[in-house]
C-alpha cells in the first residue's frame, strides 16, 4: 500500500510540473499574437462556379418534310395507276432493283396497304 501510495505522489508532482510548463507556453503563444496583430480571415468573393448557370437550349431538330421514303415513292406509284403498277414499271420509275422493291412491296402488303391483283401487279386500298 505504502509503494502504491509513493507511485501515485511522484505521477501527481509530474503532472504539476506539466501543467506549469503548459501554462508558459500558452502566455509565450498570446504575447506573440498580440504583438504580431490579429488577422482577421478575409471574405471570400463567390466564384463562377458558385453562381448560377443558366441552362442553354439547344434548338428543336427539324425534320426534312421534303424527303419521302423508298416506301412512300412506292406507294405512290401505285396509288396513281388505275388498273394497278407491276413490279417493272416500279423498276423503270423508280430505279430501284428488283430485290429491293420486293421488300417494300412485302411491307406494304403485310400492313395492308396495298393488295395484289395478279403476279407481280398491286393496287392501292
């Protein structure tokens, strides 16, 4: 018990002696404030990048009413013969080949558009 109590006394003088030391050296950090002066911190000015930002808009897209697809060329083609267009009038209006007008004629039927009157001849709907 005595050792304990003899342990204790020397780590309370140690922390005394640290505090006076603590204690000087915070007077030694205000006397060299007060004669250096205090700086205030400045203002800072906002940025660009703090600002707001209008949004700019970019213009609509405008489509191209004059351009008519291979499609529509087609069909009116069709549309404007009375008994009804065959595939090499197509051809020769259009100048397309013949693979390619095929494919049209394909869609154009599958969406019911046009209709076949005999091999290789349609007519509007």
């Amino acid at each position: 018990m005595k050792e304990l109590q003899s342990v204790l006394n020397i780590v309370s003088d140690g922390l005394k002696t640290l505090a006076k030391g603590v204690e000087a050296i915070a007077e030694k950090v205000d006397e060299a404030s007060k004669s250096q002066g205090v700086v205030k911190p400045k203002k800072k000015k906002p940025t660009k990048s703090a600002q707001k930002v209008k949004a700019i808009k970019k213009p609509a897209k405008k489509m191209s009413v004059t351009s008519a697809t291979d499609t529509d060329k087609v069909i009116a083609i069709i549309g404007r013969s009375k008994k009804g267009a065959s595939t090499a009038t197509i051809m020769q209006k259009t100048g397309y080949n013949q693979k390619k007008i095929a494919n049209i004629v394909y869609r154009l039927r599958k969406q019911q558009k046009i209709k076949s009157v005999d091999k290789g001849v349609y007519t509007k709907l």
